[in-house]
C-alpha cells in the first residue's frame, strides 16, 4: 500500500492525482456570503459539473448570478462554503493557502478583474511573472513576452506600470500574461468586455490557440462572437445550473 493510502489526511499537492477524474469537478458546490448577520446570499447554491481537459467552455447567466464566483471557485482564488472541489483530480479542500497559490502559479491563467496586474512591476515584468515562477531560462522569457506584448499591440508600453495604462490596455496585458505561461487552464472573466472588436479578435485568436494546444479553457461572457468558438455552455441562473437550451 502506498504511503498517501495510508495517510488521506494529509492529502497535498504532491498527492498522486486520480487519473479517471476530469480536470475540474465541482461536486455540489454552495458558497454563500454574509454582508451583514440577517441577510446572506447564495452565489452559488449546490453546483455540481465536471469540466473535461481540453473543454472549451463559455459561462453565461444574468448578472448577479454566479459567474464570476463559479470562476473564482475554479482558479482556486476562492473557497467553497460546502461541497467539494477536485482540481486534476485531487481534492483541494486540505490545500494551504501556500499550496493553492503554487498550484494557481503553475497550472492556471487568470484573466480577471480581481485578479490585477502588479502595480510596482513594469508591464514587461507583470508579463515575464508566470515564466520566472515556471524556472524558463531568461533569454527564452525574453523571445516569448516580446512576442506576447507584439500580438496585443503593447510593445510600446513594455517599460509603463499597468497604472498608467486604459484599463482595456491593461486587460490586454493581463491576457498577455495569462497566455505566456500556456496555462494547462485558462479562465477569463468578460474578457472582451473593455475591448474594441480588434484587440477582441486578437484576443479571441489567443484563445483559440491556447485550446488548440490541449488547454482547457473556460470563459465567462455575453459576447456572442464566443458561440463561434466554444464547445459547450454553461447557464448559472440564481447561483444554479440551468438546463442548456441544446
Ligand atoms: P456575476 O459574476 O454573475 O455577476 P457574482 O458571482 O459576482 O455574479 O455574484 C453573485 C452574487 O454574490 C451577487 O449577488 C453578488 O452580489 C454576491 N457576491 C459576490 N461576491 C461577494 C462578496 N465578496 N461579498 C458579498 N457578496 C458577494
Ligand atoms: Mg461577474
């Protein structure tokens, strides 16, 4: 028997995944935030989905819904009230906060508004982040966030801090910077939301590449240019799953 058998409480990153699970499992997930003692709301109330690697998947819903929360759950920046949330197949309810953001680091690109650019860090630095964590040699991390900052047309703007940027140039960079590291998942919150429809394009063709790759891509959005690309649907109505008008 195996060590990890013989101890399931200490369950951790390093925990052999189970290899028959998909690569995001939300088993009956509620989260439910207090505002004040007499009045809670239910962002997410009793969830259960598997999202498949490779899946590329657009959330959409009413606003007030869930959406963002439904994707904050999954990029693990997040905790779930009850349920149970296994992340390449492994539980990650016993994951320090330590452990969570080493695995967010290395396996997840987030696009978010929550989830902001670094401040003190050059645009050029916020992009080279992922990469540094990944250990990629330097001159590598050059080639690569070159390349990024070119395709959404920062290139320029690679020794500004992000605070002096639009914040659709700086939704760009965030992109840039999820991309970069190819992320084995990338989430995006309303990622075209701030957008023009050419940097939205640009930023759509990102996408589809990352997925083409083998990412498993999950995208929050009301944009009906994502119909084209998406494989699935996933209508949250109340902090529910809806049925899918299939
Ligand atoms: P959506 O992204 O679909 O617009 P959210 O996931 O942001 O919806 O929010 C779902 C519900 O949870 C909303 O009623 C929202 O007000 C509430 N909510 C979200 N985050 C918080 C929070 N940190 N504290 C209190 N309520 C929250
Ligand atoms: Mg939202």
């Amino acid at each position: 028997m195996s060590w990890w058998r013989r101890d399931p409480s200490s369950a951790k990153v390093d925990t052999p995944p189970d290899p028959n699970m998909p690569v995001i499992r939300l088993e009956h997930i509620s989260k439910v935030f207090e505002a004040n003692t007499d009045e809670e709301t239910r962002a997410l109330d009793d969830v259960s989905v598997d999202i498949h690697r490779g899946e590329y998947v657009a959330v959409s819903g009413p606003s007030g819904c869930g959406k963002s929360t439904f994707l904050s759950m999954i990029g693990l920046l997040d905790t779930p009230t009850s349920g149970r949330y296994w992340l390449n197949g492994r539980p990650t309810d016993r994951l320090s906060a330590t452990e969570r953001s080493k695995v967010r680091n290395l396996d997840v690109g987030l696009v978010f508004q929550s989830f902001n650019l670094i401040g003190d860090m050059t645009v050029y630095e916020n992009v080279e982040y992922p990469l540094s964590i990944r250990g990629i040699p330097a001159a590598e991390r050059r080639t690569r966030v070159d390349a990024a900052l070119e395709r959404v047309g920062l290139t320029a703007r690679a020794k500004h801090r992000p605070g002096n940027l639009s914040g659709g140039q700086q939704q760009l960079v965030a992109v840039a910077r999820a991309i970069t590291g190819r992320p084995a998942i990338l989430l995006a919150d309303e990622p075209t939301g701030n957008l023009d429809s050419k940097a939205g394009e640009a930023l759509m063709h990102m996408f589809n590449e990352l997925h083409a790759g083998g990412a498993t891509v999950c995208v929050v959005t009301h944009d009906p240019r994502w119909e084209q690309q998406v494989q699935r649907h996933i209508h949250l109505f109340d902090g529910r799953l809806a049925d899918s008008p299939s």
